[in-house]
C-alpha cells in the first residue's frame, strides 16, 4: 500500500478545516491526519467527529506534539494571524514540511527569520495564497509567461470587500483590530491581491511603495443620523441600514460561522433566540458598524514601482455593494482584463490589418470553479502542497516562502507609507539582504 502523506493540524478553525477537507475528499489515498492541536475543545471535538480521531490523536497545545519530536510528514497551520510565528518556527526547526496561512507575520524581521528557518531546515513552506492556485488567476500568469501580452507595463487591481464580508471580518469581526491581531487591512485581507500582483510580474521585483488610506468613512461622522449603539436595541435604522446585524446574520444568515465565534460554541449548535440574544448584549457583532473599536482602515490605495519601471495600483474599500476583484494589465503587445468574481477574462492584441484589437475570452466559471473556496484555490493548494511533499514539481502557482516574500514586503512599505502620509518606501535587496527605508533616509 502506497504511504499516506501525515499531518499534523495546528489550529483546528475554519481555514485548517478547509484544507483537512480538501485534502481528504481529492487526495484520499495521499493524506492523512495524525494529530490536532487546538486550545478550544470545541474544536477538538468537532476534528474527532468529523474524522473519527482518537482521542491520544488530539492535543491542546504544540509543546505536548513538539515533545515527541517529529511524528508526521507536515504540518497543517491554520491559527490565527498573532500566532503563526510562535506555532511555525519551532515545527519548522524540527524539520516539517508546512502548509502555513497568510499572513505569514506583520514585520520584516519575523519574515526573513521564518523563510531563513525553512532553509536552514531544509522544510517546504507553502504560504497560503490560495488564489494563484484558483484556474483563473493560474491561467492568466501562463498566458503572461506565454508572452503574448508582451512585457508587463502596468497593473490595476482593486478589491471591493463586499458589505457582508466587510462587516463581519474586518469592521466587526476578529481581524478589525491590528492592535489585537498584528494585521491592518492591508495585510490580512489585501495581501492576496499584492502577491498576485508581484507573482504576475515576477520577471522584475518590487522597489518603490506608495500608500494612501484610512478609516475615513465607517465611523461615527457617518452613521445614519440618530444611530443607536446596538443594531436590534435601540437603532431606529435597522430595518435599512445596510450593515443592519438583524438583517444580516438573523434574517439572511450571511457567513453563519463568523458572527457567533465569539460565543465559544459551533453557530449549528445555536438556536436562533439564542443568537439574537448574544447580537442585543455582549456580541461585537451586533453593535453599530459605524461605532465599532475597529482600529484599521475602510479605503486604501497603494502604488507599487517595480526595478524594470512596470506599476501596480491597487485600491482596496470596505463595505462595498458589487463586491469582488478586478484585474487589468496591459503589456507592451497586449492586455488583460477581468472580474473574478464571473471568472470572465479577456486578452486583447493588436491587429494590423483592421487597425484594431483581436480579443480572445476566457470564462472560467463555466468549468464550475467559481463555486468551489477562492475560485478553485483552496483545493489547487492542497494538490500542491501534497505534491511537493512527494517530490514533484512545482506548479506555476507555487507559494513556497522563497517566492512569496515579495508581496509581504510591499504590504510593510506600504504601512510604513500610509501612517507616514503617502511618503514613498523603498525596497532594497543586497544579496538576500532585504531593507525597507523612506526614499530620503
Ligand atoms: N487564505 C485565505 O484566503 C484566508 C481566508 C481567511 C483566513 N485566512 C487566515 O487563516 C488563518 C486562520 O483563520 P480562521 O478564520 O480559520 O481562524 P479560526 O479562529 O477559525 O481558527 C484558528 C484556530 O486556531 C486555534 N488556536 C489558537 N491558538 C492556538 C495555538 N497556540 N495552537 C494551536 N491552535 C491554536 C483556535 O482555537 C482556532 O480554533 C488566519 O491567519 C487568517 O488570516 C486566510
């Protein structure tokens, strides 16, 4: 019998649970989990019956693990961002492969530690950049690679975080303060679009950084005249408000599993009285949007320059009402343009005889992977991942941490340069060392 790749899955929560999914409906006779460590014994308990563990399977913390040095093949890391540093680098030391969630860390020093660490370990480190790996992004980069649209010139990207998922993640949600969780907006949502962005363009590298942005809007000069402090007790808008929690998590049930987190228990195993009751009292959740301690930014805008003179603008907003990601590049022979969220992309060349352009379309969703987690990413991944543990090759796609640092690098400049007023950053590489200065230092 072939050997089953093993695991260990660190941080048991909706992200490792995807991968552990994954991993066991594509790859049933590669994969396999040996362990679980998570805090929560909720979660403990929801990975024992799912998979049918045992219980000497499962762990409440990475020292328990650690202390029998190396049982599995790879780790699955899937806690929160905070925790990635303190749970990554000591599996990573004792030479597991590792499967870790973006973002990696929120500084420059953590990030060339961990990818030094990996090296000197000899571990494959798969960042989780899922979206390289969805088939719409994949095939944009091979038709780059082909070389058809010619040498990149420019990019514009934005991602308008729609308003359910704005709500509930970033302006009431787990990730909307970077003083508790170590990632503004940029880094935990919009990484993504930034290391897409480097990764297209990965025939040059980023130098020169410019960030402008804010909480600008979603806040207390911007609730509806006469707001109360709590949606469903005392807002005389929350039959119409459009971040109205009634209407968002009680009435149309919008991504069940984030907004009730926070009572410690499963959102399946909550009745619905009990659910409002936690959104009128001690729920974050159910609080005014606009009065929230969210600590991040509601809009930004973030230029990058690249050593060959090619740019990236990319503008991020919360509480968008289409929301998704759109993508334009234009290239010295051609162009591309498209809208993930359709799967629909068109490439656009010029054509001499009618003076005019040739324009090929691509619709990825009709192959069905725009229903499938991140476009068909969060499968792509794990089918690297496992791949890359066995020996094979890497996909055009890969996120191995040597290949991945670059889009962190530009989300750090571009921090540096929105708390700075929009003063540009400048990223230096010197034999792998890798410096972020103001332009005038
Ligand atoms: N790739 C993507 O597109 C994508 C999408 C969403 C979230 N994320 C990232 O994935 C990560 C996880 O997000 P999530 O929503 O699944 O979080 P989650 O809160 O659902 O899961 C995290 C789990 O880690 C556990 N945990 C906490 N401390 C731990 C420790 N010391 N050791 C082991 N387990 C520990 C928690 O109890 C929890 O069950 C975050 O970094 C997030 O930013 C990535």
């Amino acid at each position: 019998m072939k050997k089953k790749i093993t695991a260990v899955v660190v941080g048991f929560g909706d992200r490792s649970g995807i991968y552990v999914r994954e991993g066991y409906k594509h790859r049933p006779d590669d994969f396999e989990v040996v362990a679980v460590v998570d805090p929560d014994d909720v979660r403990l308990k929801l990975a024992k019956d799912t998979y049918s563990l045992e219980d000497s399977m499962l762990y409440h913390s990475i020292d328990e693990v650690l202390s029998q040095g190396k049982i599995a093949d790879c780790v699955i890391n899937g806690t929160m961002d905070q925790y990635h540093i303190e749970t990554a680098v000591p599996f990573l030391k004792q030479g597991y492969d590792m499967l870790l969630e973006k973002p990696v860390c929120n500084n420059l020093d953590d990030l060339m530690m961990i990818r030094n660490t990996a090296e000197e370990y000899g571990c494959k480190l798969i960042i989780c950049h899922v979206l390289r790996y969805s088939p719409f992004y994949a095939l944009i980069k091979k038709i780059i690679n082909s070389g058809e649209i010619g040498t990149i010139m420019s990019m514009e990207t934005s991602e308008r975080v729609g308003v359910a998922h704005s709500s509930v993640s970033y302006i009431r949600g787990k990730w909307n303060k970077e003083s508790y969780c170590g990632s503004g907006m940029l880094l935990a949502k919009c990484c993504h679009d930034i290391d897409l962005a480097c990764w297209l363009n990965n025939a040059t590298k980023p130098v020169k950084v410019i960030s402008v942005g804010g909480r600008d809007f979603v806040n207390p000069t911007y609730a509806p005249e006469g707001a109360g402090e709590r949606c469903m007790v005392d807002c005389p808008h929350n039959s119409t408000c459009k971040y109205s929690a009634e209407n968002l998590y009680i009435e149309h049930e919008t991504l069940p599993w984030l907004p009730f987190q926070c009572t410690g228990r499963l959102h399946t195993d909550l009745t619905e009285e009990e659910k409002i009751e936690s959104l009128k009292t001690t729920n974050p959740h159910g609080v005014c949007a606009y009065k929230t301690d969210m600590d991040i930014v509601d809009h930004q805008t973030v230029t990058i320059q690249f050593a060959n003179g090619s740019t990236l603008n990319h503008t991020m907003t919360q509480g968008s009402i289409r929301a998704g990601r759109n993508i334009f590049i234009q290239g010295t022979d051609g162009e591309i343009e498209g809208w993930a969220e359709t799967g629909e992309f068109v490439v656009r060349t010029w054509d001499y005889d009618s003076k005019s352009y040739i324009e090929k379309k691509y619709d990825m969703k009709a192959e069905g992977n725009n229903e499938r987690g991140h476009f068909g990413g969060d499968q792509g991944i794990v089918d690297e991942f496992l791949t890359l543990i066995k020996g094979g090759t890497p996909s055009v796609s890969c996120t191995h941490i040597t290949d991945s640092i670059y889009g962190h690098l530009c989300v750090f400049a571009a921090e540096k340069s929105r708390l700075s007023g929009g003063i540009p950053y400048v990223i230096s590489y010197d034999e792998g060392d890798i410096t972020i200065k103001r332009i005038d230092e």
